[in-house]
C-alpha cells in the first residue's frame, strides 16, 4: 500500500510543508529510513538525524524549529508520537480488514453465533453457545471455551486460551498465549496438613479497549467475576488472580503479579515485577515503581511508593541516599568517637 503526504496529513489531521505528493509505502525508525518510507521525530535527542535521513516523508510537531535544509516532506502535528500512534493503528485496522472467512481445520459448535466479517483461523476451537462480534480476528490455534462472549473489533492472537464463561468487550487485542479465565488459586488447609481445592465457579470480565500482552494469566473469579476496565493495559507475563479488579486506563508492566481480591484503582502505573498482595485497595493515580513489594493499601490518590515493603516514594529515595552515605557516617562516627576519648583523657 502507497499513501501520499497530502493522504497521511489527513488522517492526522496535519500540515503539510513540503511536496504534497511524496509517496511512501512503508514505515522506518529516522536513523535508518531510506526513500519512500515514512519516519516521525518526536524525542529531541533523534534531531540530528531529520537532516541525514532518506525517509520521503516525516510527522514532526508544529513546534519544531528547522536548523538547516531537509529533503524530506514534513506533516506537522501537536504532538508527534500520537499522531503516530494513530497512523500506525490504522494501517494496522486496514491491514486487518483482509482477513476474513474461516480456515480449515477448525471447529465451531453448531450452537455458536458469529458476527459479520470475521475471520476464524486455522485449529480454533469455538465451544458451545460461543458468541463472537462483528469484525472479530481469531488467529490459529485459538480456544474459546462455552458460553465465551467477544465483542466487535477485538482481535485474539494465536494461542490464546478463553476458559467456559468469560467476556471479552470490544475493541481488545489478546496477545499469544494468554490465558483468560483458567482457576483461581483457591485451596482449603486441612487438618492433615493437606490442602482441598475451593472450585472456582466465577469468570473473568474483560471491558472495551483492554490490550492483554502475550504470556499473561488472569483468573476465574471464585464467586462473581475478575475485571480487568475499560482501557487498562497489561504488558506480558503478567499474573491476575481471582476476583482482582484492575481500574480504567491502569497499566501494568511485564512480569508483576497481583493477588487475590485486590481492587486497583483507575489511571494506576505499576511497574515491572512488582508484586501485590491480596484483599488490599490501590487508590486511583497510584504509582508503584518496579520490583515493589506493596504489602498495605495505598488510601492516597496520586501518591508512589517503592521499595520491599514499599513506602512513600520521596521518603524512599531520602533512606536511599542515608545508605549510600552509611561508610562516611560510619568515619566521622569513629572520627568523633576518639575525640570524646581524648578528651576524657586529657580531662582526668
């Protein structure tokens, strides 16, 4: 596919400054572009390269004040990286609109309902009472286990696994591999020290706009439902657990894990490998840098924590900086030590 500058400017919704006919067809990072690709600068440090680069046409913001003479047709924007974004997420919709019909092998139960203009690859599985949307992508080798509900537009990359019941909105993208839905980690102590597994009978509630990356787990509810809201994003290998609810726009960092009942917040950053604790509350706007251990709720909105417990950000980095310092303090300590000797001394 070739769009012309004059194309791109308006789906973004951007200014042209340059030739209006410049032609790409594919995209490339700013460093190493070559004629007829398209590349954006959104980070000043890349600045040096908008004027070595080959690229044909480049997304810039309005802002940008040129140093010396380019080749290249610009496309100015409020904001670069998001205009981008968006251009990148439609190429992609439209590189998408061309799969659709159903591969064999693949097995759909008579009892499921499919929407219009999906697409089914080759080895799915869609069990009994399955209900898929309009313009749903389910890549090779997916399972849908029965009664599972997707909504329009989302798009189940290979592997991913969809136990008995749950729901998936619209607008999704489930990366490969996942798992969705498979038990919770419930058991009973026994009085012979063993342990007796509690069913898990709940399901898991995905909402619209949810980006699952590949290798992530999240489990079945064991009464009422696990819910991941609207627009949160959930990097890869990360592991919910039963009856977690995770808030609108909250995004999580790959191999952070939360636990049981948990309730997190909206608009909540938690960092790679940070670790949750069960039946605890995450106040909306939290940060939680990487590798915290949080073990309390945070009651505060906006607040950040780290460390193992984690605790107050600024108070963190403040008992950081003590330790650093531990060796100094430790002379100067000795240092005053034997003056007060000496001085004892002296004095008797």
């Amino acid at each position: 596919m070739t769009f012309s500058a004059a194309q791109i400017a308006l789906l973004i919704q951007g200014k042209i400054e340059g030739d209006p006919d410049a032609s790409v067809g594919s995209f490339g990072k700013i460093e190493e572009a070559v004629k007829g690709q398209l590349a954006f600068l959104a980070n000043p440090k890349y600045e040096e390269f908008l004027y070595t680069t080959a690229a044909s046409v480049i997304i810039v913001n309005e802002t940008l004040e040129l140093k010396q003479a380019i080749n290249a047709t610009l496309i100015r924007v409020p904001d670069a990286y998001t205009a981008f974004a968006s251009l990148l997420t439609k190429y992609q919709e439209i590189a998408s609109q061309q799969l659709t019909g159903i591969q064999e092998p693949s097995y759909i139960a008579k009892t499921a309902v499919l929407g219009q203009n999906i697409f089914v690859g080759a080895f799915a599985y869609l069990g009994e009472g399955v209900v898929i949307g309009n313009n749903v992508k389910i890549h090779p080798h997916v399972y849908l286990g029965d009664n599972v509900k997707i909504g329009d537009h989302s798009v189940l990359h290979p592997g991913v696994k969809i136990y008995h019941d749950c729901v998936i909105g619209s607008f999704v993208t489930i990366h490969g591999g996942s798992v969705i839905g498979s038990d919770g980690f419930g058991f009973a102590p026994q009085a012979d020290g063993s342990f007796k597994k509690v069913p898990q009978i709940g399901n898991v509630v995905v909402e619209n706009y949810v980006e699952i990356g590949s290798n992530a787990t999240i489990d079945r509810a064991t009464i009422g439902s696990t819910i991941i809201r609207t627009g949160a994003k959930l990097d890869n290998l990360i592991q919910i657990a039963h009856n977690v609810e995770v808030g609108h726009h909250t995004v999580i960092a790959a191999q952070a894990g939360v636990s049981g009942s948990t309730k997190i917040g909206s608009h909540v950053m938690i960092g790679g490998q940070a670790g949750i604790v069960g039946h605890i509350q995450i106040a909306d706007g939290s940060r939680i840098n990487a590798q915290s251990g949080v073990s309390k709720s945070i009651k505060t909105p906006g607040g950040a924590v780290t460390g193992t417990p984690a605790f107050d950000y600024t108070s963190a980095l403040r008992s950081q900086a003590l330790s650093r310092n531990l060796p100094e303090l430790e002379k100067r300590l000795k240092e005053l030590e034997d003056l007060v000797k000496q001085l004892l001394t002296e004095k008797v």
